[in-house]
DNA sequence: TCTTAAACGAGACGGTACGTCTGGTCTTGAA
DNA sequence: TTCAAGACCAGACGTACCGTCTCGTTTAAGA
C-alpha cells in the first residue's frame, strides 16, 4: 500500500504528476483483472493508494482515465506526430501493412482487450467522452488517411472507388473484434491475414 | 400502463409469452433512447409494465435480455437457418456480398448500435454470455462460412490463403466500428464500400 | 418428503384435515429453528410438504397460522372450557397458582418463546388478528379472572383495590419476558417465585 | 423536503450528527404510524430526508435503529445514570414505586408501544442485538436491583425469597403487556395498580 | 356410471423491502 | 492550493417473500 510518491508525499498547491502515473497504471492492471466493468473508481484510487477526488480533479469520469490508460497521446494537434504514427515512408503498401501492424498492436495489449468496447459503448451517450475520442483523435488519422489514399490514388498506387472511411472502419474494427470477442492469442498470423485481405481489397487489380 | 396481457394476465404455472416480448421490446426502446449503460433492468421491468423477478426468471443478466432483443434467435441448432441467413445461392461474391449486407444491416438498426459494443464489453467477463454470444450464435456462422470459403477456393473463386476468421472479424468488427462509433447515418453507401473493398481482397487477381 | 396423506392424498370436494396438522407442525419446527421472523410461509409450505394456497385456503395470514400452532383453543365459547382451564377448584389461592403455572407453562415451549412476542407485536396493526386473540381469546380470560376475584374479594379472601387487569398483564407479562426475553432455561423455579409475589401482592396483609 | 442540515450539509470526513437526529425522529414517526413491521428501513431514510447507506453506515439492523430510538442511552457504564434512573433516595417502597412508574412511563410512548415487542421478537434471534440490549442495557439493571433488594432484605424491609429477577420480569413484562397488548389508554392509574400489587408482593406482611 | 365442483401441488405474477455497491460531489484538516 | 480520507445522495443490483391467481389433476358426492 505505501507508494514512493507518499514519502516526499505532498508537494503543496502543485499536483503531484506521480498520481497520474500511479492511476493509469493502476487502471490497467484492474482492466486487465476485472474487465471493463469491473473497474470501479473506488478500486482505481484504493489500488493506486490515492484518494478518489484526486482522481476527479485529473479526470471527469471513468471513461478518460480509461482512454488515457490504454491509448497513446498522439493529440498533440501537430501533424508531425500523426506521420510518424502512421508510417510515412515506402510505397502505399508498406505504410498499410504498418497501420494494420500498429492497430493489431495497439488493440491487442490486454487491457486494451478489455477496454476498447467498453469505450465505444460509452462514447454513444458521454458526449464529453466523444469529443475526446472520437473527434481529436480519430478524426485526426482519418483526415490523415485519406490524404495518402488520395495522393496514391493519383499516382495509380491504388483502385479508385476505395473508401477511406470504410478503410479506417475495418483495419480499427476488425482488430477489436479479433482481439476482444475472438480474443486471439497470437497477434502477429492475424496481423497478416488482415494485410492482406485489406492490401488485396485497395489495390488494383493488376 | 395497463398492458394487454393483463387482462387474461395469467397462464398457471406456464410463463406469460406476451411478457417476454414485452421485455424485448422495452429493452429496445431504452437502448435508443439511453443507450447500452443507462438501460437498467428497473427501467426494463418499469417499462414494459412488468415486475422485476418476472425478468430474472427468463434471464440471468442485463446482457442476455440484450442480446435476446437485438439478435435473431437462428440457434436452431440445425444448419437450415444459417444456410438461409447466409445467402446460399449464387456465386461466392454474391454470397459474400449477400453477408456484407446482412451483417450492416443487422448492426444498423438503432438499438443495436447502442447494445453491441456493450456486449462485446461484458463476453469477456461474463462467461455464460460468452457461451449463449460467441460459441453458440458466431461459432455457428464461423464454421459455416469456412465451408463455403473452402468449397469456393477448391473451385478458384477466391484466393488461396484467405483467412474465414479474420474475414468474419472484418465483416462484423467494421460493421460494428461504422454504426456505433462513427455513427453512419446512411448505412447503404457503407455496406457497398466495404463490400467493395472485401471482394477485392479474397477474389483473385484476374 | 413423503407424507402418509400424500397416500390417500386429495379428498375432493372437502379440505385434507391432515394438511391442517402438517402445516401447524412445521409451523412449530420452524419457529423453534428459525424464530418468527425467520418463518416464512414459503418456508412453512415447503415444510409441511404443501401447496401455498392451501394454506391460504385456511388461514388470513402468518400470525393467525402461528397463533393456531402455539395456543390450545379453548375459544369454544362455552365457560366451561375456560373453567376448567382456570383451575376451579381450590382456595383462590390454589386458583392463583394454577393460573400462573398454566401461564408459565403455556409460554415455555419453545415454539411459543420464539412466537408470543412476534404475535404481540402484529396484533397491534393486525386488526383481523386483534379480534381472534386479544378479543376472542384474551378477553374471556379477563372477564372470568374478574369474577373470580370479585367473589374472592366478597368473601374477604383478596385485598380490596386488587385490579384484575393489572393481575393478568403482570401473569402474562411477566411470564413472556422471563421465557422469551430473559430465556429462563427452568420455568419451575420461576414460577413459584413469579406466584410468590402475585399471591403476596393480591392476599390480605397477615 | 429540505432538512436544516442540508444547508451547511457535509461535515467532511466526519459524520454528520444532525443525520443521527434525523432518522432517530423519523423512525418513531413512523413506529406510531405504521407499526413496527411496517418501518421499513427504505421509509426511514425517505423520511429523514437521508441515504440509505447513511443509515447502514450507522445501525447493523432495523432492531438497532428502533432500539436507539426509543430507549434513553443510560449504558454509561458508570452506576451514577443507574442509580438516578433507579431513584436512588428514600425507602424501598419509594424506590419500587419509582420504578414502576418508569417503567410504564418508559412502555406508554407511543412509539414504544409499538416497537417493544417486536424488539422482544428480533433479540431472540439477532445476536448482535442481544447483546446490546439484553446483556448491555437490561444487566446493568438486574445487577443494581439485586444490589437494591439484597441490602433492603438485610434491614427487614422486603420479605426474604423475593426473586430480584422475577421481580423486574414482573415490572417490564406487565408494563409491555399492557400498554402494548391490552393498549391501556391512561397510564397512570395501571401504574398505580401495579405499584400496589408489586409492593404488597415483597413487603413484609406486617 | 357419469358429472360436477371443490381441493390440491405447482408455480408465475406484480410488488415491496432487503442489504450492498458505484458514481460523482463535497468537506475536513494537514501540509 | 493540493492532498487523503471519507461522508453524503442517488439509484441500480440481485434476492427473498408476500398474497393472488391460474393451471391441470384428483377425488368425493350428487345425478
């Protein structure tokens, strides 16, 4: 129960940024344990050893400590960070195979397993939750998709016709899906079944 | 709140069909209008004019009823129902296309955007869900669809090397993602795009 | 589970009086393993090997059952019954001392510890109940301990100013508390001291 | 339905006495209103104006609450309260005949009337409960009139075989009995009648 | 012998209360 | 101003009884 954050303790009217750390971890551990809902707030801040208002000073509800805990911060709303997140380098096909890649990867981590469709879940009726989520920082890969599918479908890269959106919908679903209610235990041989079901489905027809 | 079937009301000790469809019908209501979370089974039974043990005598928990208001029943154990579900006639893209309209339209409807990923949230902690969900409802089609996959690349109408699974989490993981997350409001455009991309992805290349 | 009525079992038109004895016997055995609280119909039913509405068929309500299955009838309505039960013969004194060994006694069982209190307290919203015990069965006491003290006050053998209510409350009273509050494990005892003070309190002085 | 002590409402990590005061007040209301079964523990708290886990969080059980609320505290554990509650000054008849009249004074509270006897019904088999009011409450005065009666007995004042134990089963039981039972309208002149009957059974016989 | 009608067990029904658990807010007192 | 601790309301959870009612069967008594 004594954290290294309680010796030196309280650092007076600044918030003390090991909390967060101390939260988030705490927050996948119990995911991970318990599933999506079977993690209260009350257990996040007991297994954390921090108050629960603590908590609700850094975050207005379960969902975003949630979000925070298990998804990359990428929303740093410059495009740099977006690029190098998607793989700007090689052909159309290279940076698909890493975006299905980094998808699998990211929605296959355990307590992600739990968390993804709870958080879709939430993100209908918590309108706060979805501006978060889905606005700053799916909108932002999206945007960013279809710019390189528009470019690579002028250079002939790939089939006219082909719907980013729908594109975007498969590669981040179907990885949830197979993760989360399949629950595949090896990432990597689905990894490259969606590749290349998904590259086959893009690019031209030769 | 006097319901129709209070008048004859009373069966003996047979349950009461007309309650069950009462049930399924207010869940569907409630998932609309308040989404997967804010349907409690107080609401439910307050709903649909019923009392709360006549619930948990048909159903072991909130993500059952859902299931059983949302999904259609087609466990009838026989391959009959699954065949017609899937579409068994024509040629394998137009069964696939077939399928990839089914399963949009399924997750379209507006309770069902709300209920799925819900439900997908609570398969993984609740095991006896897990049992009625994904062995006995998806295990079903899983199995059927790779037949046909199987039977259809003996013949050289798909590529060699697609994967049944990964095709299946794709065609209900995007389905799913599309409705509930990006909230699609016209869901025909969606299904052409993803038929679009899918056929393209196990057909072969000329 | 097998009771020697389920034989011959349903005698058509006219009621089982062997039910009535089933029911009133469990009554007794739950009282003593569960207390009052602790005796529910369902359980009495379950017990007694009978149907719920056979015992509805009997009795209003749980205080009436329990009433029935602790305190002998005497509600005959002929004096001769509460004669005999108030003991006759005998110097008042003698009379006095019958009365509170009966009390006593009445009280010790242990179906009866666990149960008089509970019934004391229903009576009091119960007013179906009311009228059965506390008017049917009480008041008739009271009015016949009246007469007999008032002869024994004519004839000198009392105190004057004796009130015979007073007298009952304290032998009744006073008999519930030390069964069911102190739990007295001998009644014996207690009921020679419990008419040592009654028989002083109501005797002339020398 | 806004309570005073709504308004400076939290007390932080400390509770909120004013919610003791509360529910203490709504319980005998509603013991007088609707009987002691029908205090349910749900109607307390809506009647306080308070939270159902606010009241658990101070009584383990509906006998508790209903105890505390209509027997003054006096388990100081110091004689001093015993003693001043006893009547501590003049003669032994003096001291009794106070008794008595606390006792019926005590029982004729129309909350009491109607909670005494189920309390008498609950302590049988809530352990718990009897601890707090039989071994803690009702010892403490055993123990004190036993004291009382022994020094009386060694100075001629009462008959010697007086059973101290006997004696306040008289007083308590026939005060609940009647005020409870036969529902004694005027309390006073029962007092008076009980008084007499209870002196002339332990005072010497001239 | 056949019919009628009551009693029976089984158990579903709406309703109410139980005691527990969360979520989100607020308050205290120390640092 | 932050922190931990924790009290507070609101309300959902799943369970247990209550008293009523209906079912389908059994059985005694009357036709």
């Amino acid at each position: 129960m004594s954290k290294d954050f309680e010796t030196q303790h309280r650092l007076g009217p600044q918030r003390n940024p090991a909390i967060d750390d101390a939260v988030l971890d705490a927050t996948r551990q119990l995911l991970e344990e318990k599933g999506y809902a079977g993690t209260s707030i009350d257990a996040i801040a007991t297994r954390a050893g921090v108050g629960r208002p603590a908590i609700y000073r850094r975050w207005p509800s379960k969902a975003h400590i949630v979000n925070d805990a298990i998804y990359p911060v990428l929303d740093v709303e410059q495009g740099a960070d977006i690029d190098t997140e998607l793989g700007t380098e090689g052909t159309i096909a290279d940076q698909i195979r890493a975006l299905v890649q980094g998808a699998v990867a990211l929605f296959a981590a355990p307590a992600t397993r739990a968390a993804a469709p709870g958080l879709m879940s939430e993100v209908r009726t918590n309108s706060e939750l979805r501006e978060v989520l889905v606005v700053r920082q799916l909108a932002g890969v999206r945007v960013e998709l279809n710019r390189r599918l528009e470019a690579a479908r002028e250079r002939g890269d790939i089939r006219s016709g082909v719907d980013a959106d729908a594109l975007l919908d498969i590669m981040a679903g179907a990885a949830i899906f197979a993760m989360s209610v399949r629950d595949v235990s090896d990432p990597g041989p689905f990894a490259d079944s969606l590749a290349d079901i998904v590259l086959n489905g893009i690019l031209p027809n030769t």
